[in-house]
C-alpha cells in the first residue's frame, strides 16, 4: 500500500510518501511545502492545496494519514492551522484518497511501542524503520514520515478506529 503522510501546518506542512508491502517499508519521498509569512493567508492556504494536489498526482497514494491536532494555548495558530488542516482533507477528498487521523500517542505508539516516547525518539526510530540514513529536516517531515509508519502498521487495527 502507498501512504502519503501530512503533518498539517500553513508555514510548514511535512509531507512523507511511502510504500509498505510485505512488511517492508520503501521510502518513495519526502518533503515540506514551505508559504512565505508576507504571503495573503488565503494564497498560502491555495499554495498548500495546489502542491499537495501535486504530490498526490505524481505519487498515487492509496492512502492519507494526518496527524490530528491539539492545542491548549495560541488560538490564532490553532485557528490558522484549522484551515490549512482543512485544504489538506480537501486534497485527499478530491483526489479520492482514504483518509485516516492519528492523535501523536497513536503515532508514538506506533512508531516506538511507547506512547510517551519523545519527539527525538520517534524520529529515530522512524529514520530506522525507513532505513533512512538521517533523520528528515525540518522535523515537521520526520513528523509525517511518522504518520505514514503509524498508518502502515495501524491500517485496519483498533488503533485506527478508536482513533475516529
């Protein structure tokens, strides 16, 4: 199965494509789709949708899997990556991809077996399982990477459907 992995953002959004068969990972790409501060948020949001809608032509996943979100402090950035959260389902609407959303414990879970695992550790791991020989920069892509690993060996379990 292709999977392509998003960590959502409007500054960044980490994006990872991988292949998992047979229990074996092939990574095909990986990325971050960058928008310019100085950019209206609505050309930005476009930007986001346009280049993921490229990603998703040039890859053919089969699959999406988001982080979903959680905020505690910053409404404005809560609110701002809300939307650019929603150009990406829209993507994957469109595109008639399914989707699937995991919660960071899901993703840590996942990844290291650990759901308190650190961000630094489940980036490692990630790197290890994809057989990467550095972790991917800027973390948001490791991110996604990492959704994408939780999905392949999540796909059709408990952990997916408590996770809706």
């Amino acid at each position: 199965m292709r999977i392509l992995g998003v960590d959502p953002g409007y500054a960044t959004v980490g994006f990872g494509v991988i292949e998992y068969k047979n229990g074996r990972f092939t990574t095909i790409d990986y990325g971050a789709i960058l928008t310019h501060a100085d950019t209206d948020f609505e050309k930005r949001l476009l930007e986001i949708h346009t280049d993921l809608s490229e990603i998703i032509e040039t890859h053919t996943p089969e699959f999406m899997a988001v982080e979903r979100l959680f905020f505690t402090t910053n409404q404005k950035t809560a609110i701002d990556v809300a939307q650019a959260r929603g150009v990406i389902l829209l993507a994957a609407a469109n595109n008639n991809i399914s989707l699937s959303e995991y919660t960071p414990l899901q993703v840590k879970q996942a990844v290291t077996g650990y759901g308190k695992a650190t961000k630094k550790q489940v980036q490692e791991m990630t790197a290890r399982i994809l057989n990467l020989s550095e972790i991917p920069k800027p973390d948001d892509v490791a991110d996604a990477l990492a959704v994408a690993v939780c999905h392949a060996h999540s796909h059709g379990s408990r952990i997916k459907i408590q996770g809706k």
